[in-house]
C-alpha cells in the first residue's frame, strides 16, 4: 500500500512549514540539524528523493489505496449529513445528546470505511501476490 511513502511525503512538506506531527513515518532526527535550530536541507532533500524512489520503485506491486477511500468517502458524508439534519430536526433530543450520538456514528461509519477499504485492497493485494509469483 502506498499510504506510508505518501505520509512521509506530507510530513516532509509540513516539517518545511514547521510543523512536526506525533509517530512519524520519516527519521526526524536525521533530518534536524545539530548545529543551528533549522532543518538539514541535504537530509530532507535526501529523505524526499528516497522515499520518491520507493514510490517509484513499487508502483508495479503495490495497491493504491487512495482511490478506494475516496470512492466510499461521498456516501459515507452522505449517511452523516442525513442523520445530522434528522437529530436537529428531533426537538427531544438535547444538544449533548445529539453531539454523542453523531460522535459515535462518525466513528461507526469510519469502522465501516475502513473494513470495506481494507477488505477490497485484501483481496486486489492477493492477486497482485498471485500475479508477481507466477511471473
């Protein structure tokens, strides 16, 4: 799957901006320089180049996922906005109580996602397998 050479790639982007996130994919401390309070420019250029070739070097055994995800993503924002707009609409419901229940929808409907995802990219990986071991 390429989702772990593309985070590198946007953590790359953002740490130009300044901006470190929590359990990174890239090697932050070989990246930061040791004698000023910047970045090392060789290093990240080094990283970047690195993980492209990753990309690159993959492409032909490797499942896109991005695709997937965001094929589901419509219906799933779909399901969420109809339920939203039935618990305003419900005027039993307290806000709290409105809040919790699209909070816990929100993270069903992520489960779903992910399960159907992950099912799809399961099977298309085994017949990439399948296709690499013949050849």
């Amino acid at each position: 799957m390429l989702d772990g050479p593309i985070k590198g790639l946007k953590e790359l982007e953002m740490l130009d901006k300044g901006i470190v996130v929590p359990n990174p994919v890239i090697r932050l401390l070989s990246l930061v320089s040791t004698t000023q309070d910047i970045t090392n420019i060789p290093a990240v250029k080094s990283e970047r180049q690195r993980i492209k070739q990753v990309i690159a070097s993959g492409q032909d055994c490797m499942v896109n996922v991005l695709a997937k995800k965001g094929r589901d993503r419509e219906v799933v924002c779909k399901k969420f906005v109809k339920l939203q707009t039935q618990l305003m609409q419900n005027p039993d419901l307290s806000s709290e109580v409105c809040l919790r229940i699209l909070r816990s929808y929100r993270l069903k409907m992520l489960h779903e996602l992910s399960s159907n995802v992950l099912q799809e990219v399961y099977i298309d990986s085994i017949k990439v397998q399948t296709l690499q071991t013949c050849n």
